[in-house]
C-alpha cells in the first residue's frame, strides 16, 4: 500500500482494515479512480463547449481561409484552397488510435508483473510494461508531431488563430486537445521514470490505469474531433 | 437510485477492489479492437473520397453513427467500462448525456440545423 | 466502549487542541481547520461585498446623487456581485462541506486532504487577486455576468476586465478541484452502514452540488478562456466585425450561469433541512422525495439556461422550451418547501436563533422562488428584465435563502465548531433586524422595478415615482448592517465567553454531534457502524425513529451485523439483548479524552506546506498575464514561466510524497 500511495501519495488504500489503519473505503473501490472517472465527466462539459463553439462559427468567417472550400476573389484578394489536409489528420488519427492499444497493454503488463515469465518471444514482448509505455509516449509525441506540422502548415498558408472565426476556434479547439494530450505525454514518461527507478508493479496497476483512462478519454475526444471538425463538411 | 448496488462486500481484495477486475480482457480483445477502430477509420475516410456520397442525405449520419461506434468501443474495451465496476459507468454516462443535449441545445438555438438542411425548423 | 446516551460533562481542556502556530495553519491539511479558515476568509469578503452594498444604495438613496462617479459605480456593483456569489456564498457553503461531510459520513477526513488544502489557497490567492483589482483602481467593471463583446479590448480596455477574467478562472480552479475531492469523499469514504440512503440532507445536497460544479465550471472556464485569448491573443470569439455571435458569451456564460444559482441555494437547502427536523424533533418529512427533488433540481438545471436571456429574441420554440423548463423546475423546489413545512407540522418546536434563520428561509426563499416564476413567462420577462424586479428576485432567493441559511447553519454548527453556543440573544436581535432589513431593502425594489427603474444606472432623475421606493431600500440596507454588525461582535465575542456547549447541545440525530466538540483531529476514535439514517436519536429517543428505516437483525450489510453478540471491534456487547439497533452495531457517543491521533494510533496525514506553494505558483502564472497589457512582455514571460515551473515542481513534490507516514 505504501507503495501505490507513493506515486500520487493520497488515501489509496482500499479493501484491508487493519485494527489500527484506515477503514475500508465504503464502495471498495480506489479513491483515486472515483476522482479520475469525475474529472473525465467533467471534461465532456469543457469539450462540449469548444465543439459547440467550432460548430457554431463553422460557416461564419467572412475571411477565408475556409475548412473545406477554397476561398475565391472577391472574398480573399488571392484564392485559397480548402485548408484541412485529411490523409495527413487520418494518420495522425491513426497514430493516436494505435497509442490507446499501447496503453492497454502496458497496463496489462504492469498487473501481470508478478507472474512468471511466458515462453514465447511475442508473449514476453507483452509483458514489457517499459516497451509499450515508451510506445504510447512515442505514438503520442508523434501525433502532436503531426499537430505542429499541420499548425505550421496552416500558417504558412495564411490561417492563423487570428485570422477568421475559424481560425479562432479551430486552433483552439485543437490546441487545447493537443494539451491534453501533451499533459499526458508527461504523465506517461512520469510513469516510465519510476518503471526504471523501482520497477512498476502489480501494486501500480491502479495509478498506471488512471493515465490509461486519462489518455483513452483525451482519444475518444479526438475521435470526436476528427469526424466533426475534420470530415464533416 | 441504485443506492445499495454501490456497495460491493468487502470481501473483494486487491484487484477488485482497485477497480480492476479479473475478467479483463487480453491481448486477443486488445488487438481486435484495434483492428476493428482503423478499419472504421478507414471506411469514414473512404467515404469522404466518394463525392456522390458526400453529397447524399446518409453522409453526415453515418459518419456521426461511425465516430460513436469508435467512442464507445475505445470507452468500453479500452477503458473498460464494460468490465469494470458500473459505478463508473455513470459517472462518465451522466455527464456525457448532458453534454450531448446542450451541444445539440446549443446548435439549435444557434440556427445550426436549419442553415444546413432547412428541414428542421 | 461507551454506550452511554448521557452526555459527559464538558471539558474544553480535555478536548485535542493540537498546534496553533501560523506555521500548523498554513501546512494543514485537516478538514475542519480548512473549513474554518474557509469560514473566516468568506465572512471577511462577505462584509468587504456589503461594504460595496452600502455604497451603492447610497448612491441610490435620492435622485440625482454623486457620490460615486460612473464608472466607480460600474466597478462596485460588479465587484459587489462577483465578491458575495464568488468570495462570499460559494466560499462559505464550501466551509460547510469541508467541516461537516465527514463528520457527517463517518469518516476521518475527506479522500484527498492535501487536494483540500490547496483548494482552499487557491480560493484564498483568487480572492485576494480579485480584489487587488481595488488598489490599482481598475476594479472590474463589466457586471458580475461579464457581457461580451462589452468586455472584449474594443470596448474595455483596461485592466479591470482583464483583473475579473483571470480571477474567475483562478477561483474556478479551487472550485473544480474541492468539488473532485467531494465527490469521492462521499462515494468512498462512509462509515459502514452509511447507505446513500441514511446520509444526512445536508451531505445530500452537497453531495449534488458538486456534481453542479463539475459539470458547469468547465464551461464559464472555456467562456472565459475565449474572452482571455480576445484580448491577450487577438482571437474572435466575440469581435462582431469577424463575424462572431454576440450571444456566444450569454449562452456559455448561462449554461454556467443558471447551474451556478443552485450551487449557491443547496447547500443552504441543506443546512435548513438539518435545522429544521431538529427543533421540530421529527425526523425529516419525506426523506427520499427530499433527494430526489434535489437530484432533478440539479438535472432540469442544466436546461433552463436561456430564461435569462428572453429579451434577445430566440424565436417562439427556444422561448416556450425554456419558459417551460423554468416552470417545471419551480415544482420539486416547492416540494422541498412543502416538505420543510411538514416536518414542522405536529413537530414541538423551539425557537432557536437557528430555526429562526431556517424558517426566514422558508419564507423569503418562497418569495423569492414565486417572483422566478413570475420571469419564467417570456412575455411577463420582457417587462421585467433587467429592471430592479429581478434584483428584488435573485435577492430574495440568495439573501432570503442562501445567506439565511447559512446564518442558521452558523448559529447550529458554532458550538460543533468552537464548544460554545453563540449567544441566543444577540442572535435573536441579529435574525429580527435581518429579517426586517431584507425585506425593507428589498421588497419595494419590486415596485421600483416594474415601474421601470433599470439596474445598473448609477443615478436617476426625480419624478418617476422611483424616490419612495429607493429611500425606503437604503433604509433597509441600514437595519441590515447593524444586524449584521451583532452578529460580528456575537461570533468574536462567543468564542471565548459563550455558554459551553456540550456534547450535544440541540439533541440533534446525525453522527457529528455524537464526537466532541470541537472535534479531535481524527474525529471519530472509533468508526461508528451506522443502522439508520438518525443513529443519535435510536439512542437517545429511540420513539422517534420508528418509522425510519433501519438495518434489520440479520442484515449483514457493510459488516454491520446488528444481531452479533460482539460488536464488530471485538468487545462482548454490553447491550446485546436490547432491543436499541443503534446501540447494538456500536453506536455511541464519544466522550472528549484529550488524546491524540498518535496517542490511539490512528494515521492521520502529515501537515504540508506544498498545496500552498503549489496554489502560488498558479497564481503567479496567472498573474503574468497582466503585464501583457502593460506592455512588458518579458516580464510577463519571465512571471508565467516562473509561476509554471514553482506549480509544476511543488505539484510532483505533494505528489511523490505519501500522505502519511508508512504504517
Ligand atoms: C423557483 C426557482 C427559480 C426560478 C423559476 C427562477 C427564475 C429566474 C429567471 C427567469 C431569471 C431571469 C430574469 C431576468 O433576467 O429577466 C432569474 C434571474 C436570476 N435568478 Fe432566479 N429563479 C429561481 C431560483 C433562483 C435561485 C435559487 C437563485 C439563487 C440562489 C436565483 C438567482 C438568480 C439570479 C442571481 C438572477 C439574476 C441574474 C442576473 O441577471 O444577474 N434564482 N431567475
Ligand atoms: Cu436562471
């Protein structure tokens, strides 16, 4: 119990009462993750209100440049094409995708620390809570990767935050994902310094399973992103 | 209100009583729903290429019933909600329901649907 | 172990008093000394938010006035509102939850203590920070709701706005993160036996706030943050010329706004709902309708929003659906009334300061709660909106109910807090000239109102039939302050010379009243297993609990095992054949035994200085923002980075230390 309390040092004991320690928590469940499930309910309301925002103002820039029109004279002096680049954003999308599977199984490995050691060379993989934690850590660094060059890109062709209503809400919206998902990245590498200190086990399952769900949530939002801001015309 | 269903027996340790619990999928699940997200993906982005579907009634649909198939299969599988105490469950439910119905509120009152399709309003 | 039901003769000395340097108030992480600095630190704003009262009705007091310019006048009623719904309600209802939920739950503190205390430097830093705003005379100026595009740079370009942005957000924070805290305190950490079902109203109802909180901050944050990036970044959320929506900004801000009005009337809800079956000595009239009023209060919340905004012109559907959801809403807050009125009913009554409190609640509330509905009807809203017949209603329904409740809730909960009664004179002269000062001050603002004096002008001509009304309010707000005066000199003056208390001191039926007052620092020396809703009254008055439901012999739910010989710590039951359910799961009344947390080897968390720290450091990343519009921005990079950096590495130190000393 120490232990798991070491890494965010909160009341995370749970099922044992000892005569003298804590009582029992009176659903049995971790602390921790009750706070961790509340906190994601409470980011569904702070997306909510950037994708209205998105959505509301899509369509209303008197400016282009424009998500999926090009903007022709007499509305932009020089014409602009349609600025979002889809096969670079369905990668990306991918990327994230696949992070979310690196993420299950690095929280696998961690609950399965204490058995013993599979035969096969796949199956070792798999139990490598270090391997698949880096793995999450990259996917997602390469997905914000993709974000700065997209960001860039955007610039380059004249959209910037300040540019239209578009660009406002569009770079907003995007930015604050991208900050969670950098929050995330940080958590991640937190998780993957303590794995080479002291080795994560069994008894970390439940801190390495709230940035799981952390991360997965910052995933299905951008699942949501990608088809209202990206596809949806 | 469930208010007795949230209490578990004590008698639950470790895992469980952590939140997680044994019937937890494995790599096999894992993999197959990753599968299953890219080749959704992968469709929704096909269909973006198609300018006669683009331009049918069934293109905004089946996008928006594709993303929430995506959302709730990572929500389930991934965050195993599926698996996991239903306390949970309704933390994340509640919310999200209200956050739908002020997103739709919002688009509503803002004229969204009837710019787009006029046949709403 | 004590069974008890006599209460022990009370020895201040005897109870634990722990440490009282400067130093043991600024690492606590305890939840009843967080409360209390809650309770000071929201009396202070509270006054400092009447002070501004009084000098708007002032100003107001007779035609043509100048007193005040303006635009000083602009930045009172704007701070006046910000600071009493910000600093002043929210902030003591939080002094509630930190000092009662537990001890109303039967637990030893909330789930994450240091989370607890960094709420509170936060709110303590947003507040100071807001009112800063007063020094460099630029004190916010855009009312208390922050209409855009009348705040964005165009329009207001100074720092004033710029002070209320980053302020709300800084509060916010406090708020979300006490609210993540609450949650789990209540969900998690129960005594055994404490069903949902059992919890006291007043956990009930705090209990759904948070969930308010949690659902409509994150909103005004994003509102605000769009406000933020117009004017530091140059964004156009709110620039018309860009094509932006000037209702934006209402509709986000409502989506908060209207959520927040419950945030800030439940927790006096539930304040009144303890009061009230105590010196009626019945237990609650309709326990679960009570919940269940309260949970589709909070839901239909969340759905009435744009009654606010009628004037605007949201075409019919939007108006119907929301003048109707505004009416709906009106029906399980009348069940909430019906309910208090019922438990009074046939109840042997005793007039208390408390109850006096409570029932003024009943009263003014309902006014209050009947002139909402008046608004709710577009049509009537037109005629209304924006005049001082809305002042009058929302005064109603946050002086007449939240701050009456709370003064009640002051007025009971002293004596858990301190050990010794507020005296019952004073406080009788504090209720009376209260109640009277209100309604002087705000009852005529309805005929002020519908004969069409707008709010917020800063002076008005005679001959409008407006004079009366006007001089009469600022009257009122007189008799308001001299009550509210007493009540300061009683709550300085009680707390070394009140009466002492005792152990139970209203005969009241929930848990915090069966531990010493105050409270040792781990509150129960024995967790108590709960066999129904009113533990202290199946001891002391077992006739009056007989319909409550209770854990039935054999019921071996949550290891509360009311048959067993043993109680569940092992000791033989002394009373194992009586028929008492709460003394038979162990239920007793702790007597003050002067020893500590160490002394009975409880772990308790170890005092920190970082949720401080690490609060100042986000104030200070927060602060850097401002030197933007002085135009120096290095120093305002300089001030960002280095607040980041004192927060992020004060946040990994709590967060890598455990809590307590391992065990
Ligand atoms: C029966 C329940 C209630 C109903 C039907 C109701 C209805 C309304 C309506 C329709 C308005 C808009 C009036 C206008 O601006 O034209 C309003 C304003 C307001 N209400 Fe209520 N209300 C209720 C309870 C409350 C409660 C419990 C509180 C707070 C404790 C509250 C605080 C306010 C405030 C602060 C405003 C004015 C906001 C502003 O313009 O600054 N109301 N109410
Ligand atoms: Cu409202």
């Amino acid at each position: 119990m120490a232990h798991a309390s070491a890494l965010t040092g909160d009341h995370s004991h749970s099922a044992h009462d000892d005569a003298h320690g804590h009582p029992p928590t009176s659903t049995g469940l971790d602390n921790k993750k009750i706070a961790i499930w509340a906190f994601i309910g409470s980011e569904c309301m702070l997306f909510a209100s950037l994708i209205s925002t998105y959505l509301i103002y899509k369509g209303r820039s008197v400016v282009g440049p424009y998500p999926h029109d090009a903007c022709l004279p007499p509305q932009c002096s020089t014409p602009l094409k349609a600025i979002l680049n889809i096969p670079i954003t369905s990668a990306s999308t991918f990327v994230l995708l696949m992070s979310s599977l690196a993420m299950v199984l690095a929280l696998a490995a961690v609950e399965l620390k204490d058995q013993p050691m599979p035969s096969g060379w796949w199956s070792r993989r798999l139990r490598s809570s270090k391997l698949w934690l880096w793995m999450t850590a990259l996917l997602g660094i390469t997905f914000l990767g993709f974000q700065a060059f997209e960001f860039t890109s955007f610039v380059h062709e004249g959209l910037t935050i300040r540019t239209n209503l578009f660009g406002s809400s569009f770079f907003t919206l995007t930015g604050f994902h991208g900050a969670h998902v950098t929050a995330g990245v940080l958590w991640l590498l937190t998780l993957l310094a303590i794995d080479y200190r002291r080795g994560l086990g069994p008894k970390d399952a439940i801190n390495v399973d709230l940035a799981a769900l952390y991360w997965h949530f910052v995933d299905v939002v951008w699942i949501a992103i990608f088809t209202l801001v990206y596809l949806i015309k | 209100m469930a208010h007795d269903t949230q209490h578990e027996p004590h008698a639950n340790v470790d895992h469980t009583a952590m939140g997680i619990t044994h019937e937890h999928p494995t790599w096999s699940t894992y993999w197959k729903v990753a599968v299953v997200l890219t080749l959704i993906t992968a469709v929704e982005v096909w269909i973006y290429y198609i300018p006669s579907f683009v331009a049918s009634r069934a293109f905004v649909p089946s996008l928006l019933i594709m993303s929430a198939v995506k959302f709730a299969t990572v929500v389930m599988f991934y965050m195993h909600l599926r698996y996991d105490h239903k306390l949970f469950r309704a933390l994340f439910t509640a919310p999200l329901i209200i956050a739908i119905i002020t997103i739709v509120g919002l688009l509503f009152l803002f004229g969204y649907f009837s710019h787009r399709t006029g046949a709403l309003l | 172990m004590a069974t008890t039901a006599t209460a022990p003769a009370y020895a201040p000395t005897e109870s634990y008093v722990g440490e009282s340097g400067i130093w043991s108030w600024l690492t606590t992480v305890d939840h009843k000394r967080i409360g209390t600095l809650y309770l000071f630190t929201s009396l202070f704003f509270f006054l400092v938010g009447g002070v501004e009262a009084g000098m708007i009705r002032a100003q107001l007091a007779g035609p043509n006035k100048d007193l005040f310019s303006a635009d000083l006048y602009n930045q009172l009623f704007t701070m006046h509102g910000t600071t009493m719904i910000f600093l002043g309600v929210m902030p003591l209802s939080a002094a509630f939850f930190n000092y009662l939920i537990p001890l109303q739950i039967g637990a030893r503190d909330v789930a994450f203590p240091r989370l607890n205390a960094f709420s509170y430097w936060v709110f303590l830093l947003g507040g100071i920070f807001m009112n800063f705003s007063w020094i460099i005379g630029a004190a916010p100026n855009g009312g208390w709701f922050g209409y855009a595009p009348l705040t964005t740079m165009q329009y207001s370009a100074g720092l004033n706005i710029d002070f209320w942005v980053i302020g709300l957000q800084i509060l916010g924070v406090s708020s979300l993160a006490a609210a993540f805290n609450f949650i789990t305190t209540v969900i998690n950490m129960r005594a055994p036996g404490m069903n949902l079902m059992r919890m006291p109203m007043f956990t009930w109802n705090a209990f759904i706030v948070q969930f308010l909180l949690v659902l409509a901050f994150p909103v005004i944050t994003i509102a605000l943050v769009f406000l933020q990036f117009d004017r530091f970044f140059g964004t156009n959320f709110y620039t018309m010329a860009a094509g932006a929506d000037p209702l934006l900004w209402q509709h986000l801000f409502w989506i908060f706004g209207h959520p927040e009005v419950y945030i800030l009337i439940l927790p006096a809800f539930g304040l009144v709902s303890e009061i009230i079956p105590t010196f009626s000595r019945k237990p609650i009239f309709g326990y679960p309708v009570m919940v269940y009023a309260t949970m589709l209060i909070a839901f239909l919340g969340f759905g009435v929003w744009a009654h606010h905004m009628f004037a605007v012109g949201m075409g019919p559907i939007g108006d119907t659906v929301f003048g109707v959801t505004t009416m709906l809403i009106a029906i399980p807050t009348g069940v909430k009334i019906f309910n208090w009125i019922f438990t009074m009913w046939g109840g042997s009554l005793r007039f208390t300061t408390a109850m006096k409190f409570a029932i003024g609640l009943v009263a003014l509330f309902t006014i209050g709660g009947i002139s909402g509905v008046m608004h709710a009807s577009p049509p009537a809203d037109l005629q209304q909106t924006d005049t001082y017949f809305v002042v009058a209603h929302f005064h109603y329904v946050l002086f007449g109910g939240s701050m009456m409740g709370i003064f009640g809730g002051i007025y009971y909960y002293y004596p858990k807090m301190t050990g010794r009664l507020l005296s019952e004179k004073l406080g009788s002269w504090h209720f009376w000239l209260m109640f009277i000062g209100m309604n002087l001050t705000f009852f005529p603002m309805h005929f002020s109102g519908l004969m069409g004096m707008p709010r917020r002008i800063y002076t008005y001509d005679a001959g409008q039939g407006w004079e009366l009304f006007n001089k009469l309010s600022t009257y009122g707000t007189g008799i308001l302050a001299v009550g509210l005066l007493i009540f300061v000199w009683n709550f300085f003056r009680s707390y070394s010379t009140g009466e002492i208390a005792g152990i139970v001191p209203w005969g009241a039926p929930t848990l915090e009243w069966s531990i010493p007052s105050p409270p040792p620092e781990y509150n129960f020396a024995r967790i108590p297993k709960v066999t129904s809703r009113l533990p202290l009254w199946d001891l002391t008055a077992p006739r009056l609990t007989r319909e409550v439901p209770h854990t039935e012999a054999g019921d071996k739910r949550l290891d509360v095992d009311v048959a067993s010989k043993h109680t569940a710590t092992g000791h033989p039951n002394p009373t194992a054949n009586a028929p008492r359910q709460g003394v038979e799961a162990g239920m007793h009344i702790e007597r003050a035994t002067g020893r500590t947390a160490r002394e009975l080897g409880i772990p308790m968390p170890n005092p920190t200085i970082k949720p401080l720290i690490c609060a100042l450091g986000m104030t200070i990343m927060f602060t850097g923002l401002l030197f933007i519009h002085v135009n120096r921005m290095p120093l305002a990079l300089a001030t960002m980075i280095g607040g980041a950096l004192l927060m992020t590495l004060s946040l990994y130190a709590w967060v890598l230390t455990p809590l307590e000393d391992a065990h």
